[in-house]
C-alpha cells in the first residue's frame, strides 16, 4: 500500500525530472533512501556528461555507495520518477537494493520517445523480465507522473538520445 512518505519521496524524483528536463538533462529523477532519510537523489546526466550510463538511478546508487563507503545499498530503497531500464535495474540489483518504487510507466518513457522496449526485448524478449517479484519493483501511480516526460518533450532545445 502506497504511503504518504512514497508520494512524498516520488514527488522528490518528479520534480528532480522535471529540472532535469528543462535544463539540459534527461526527464528522470531519483533518490536513495535508507530508514525514511534520503542518502542520495540525482537527475539524468545523460547528455550533460556524455555518458549513456548517467541514469538518474545510476546516479543516485553511485552517490549512495560514496557516502556509505560500500558498494551493498541491502537496507535501501530506490525510488524513481519512470520505470528503471534494464541497466539501472541490473545496477539496482547489483546494489542488493531490496525494493524499487517508481512514478511513470515503462509505456510512458517509450511514448517520449525512450529506447527501453528495443532493449528490453533484446534482452528479455519483453518490456520487463519475466523473474522479477511484485516485491521489488513496485509501481505506485501519481496524479503527475508523466509531467517529466511532457517537459521533455515540449523542450524544443532537448538532446534526443
């Protein structure tokens, strides 16, 4: 059952996104969070660093293991404004992050124009693993969820990527 504090933590992530979106990022956001405490949040840096791996998420886990000095995030939970893609959701279980919490769907990234369903179908023959329990990754809808991916793609200046 959703809480007040997941929305409260999702609604961190949207308006991450949405910065994200309107200064050069990609439209996601993401924080770390361990025992109601927030470790680490960062935006898509995708096209600011040049890097393909600078994922909201990816981000997030690198800035969490940095200020815990360990490479295990076992006792954290993840949460993000769109569903992770298949490396932030290898990197979140190579992390040993128990649970996952996002906003916007899979289907929302792909209508803004996202290259996760060609990857994930590469890698799994669908847009999301077959082996992956409810318990982990968990969608819990918000009244504004798409609002990153709108900014993304009313941004004319957005480098498509």
């Amino acid at each position: 059952m959703k809480s007040d504090q997941d929305e409260s933590f999702l609604q961190q992530c949207i308006a991450l996104a949405i910065n994200s979106a309107g200064s050069g990022g990609g439209p996601f956001g993401a924080l770390v969070v361990r025992d109601g405490q927030v470790l680490a949040k960062a935006a898509n840096r995708v096209t600011l660093n040049f890097d393909p791996t600078a994922h909201a998420e990816i981000e997030a886990i690198r800035n969490a293991t940095h200020t815990l000095g360990t490479p295990h995030l076992a006792d954290c939970v993840l949460y993000a404004s769109c569903e992770p893609c298949p490396m932030c959701l290898a990197a979140a279980l190579w992390a040993r992050i128990p649970h996952v919490i996002f906003a916007a769907t899979h289907a929302e990234a792909d209508r803004a124009g996202f290259a996760d369903t060609f990857i994930a179908n590469q890698l799994y023959g669908q847009p999301q693993p077959k082996a992956l329990r409810p318990s982990f990754m968990q969608h819990f809808p918000v009244a504004n969820a798409s609002a990153p991916l709108d900014a993304w793609l009313a941004n004319q200046d957005r480098v498509k990527y």
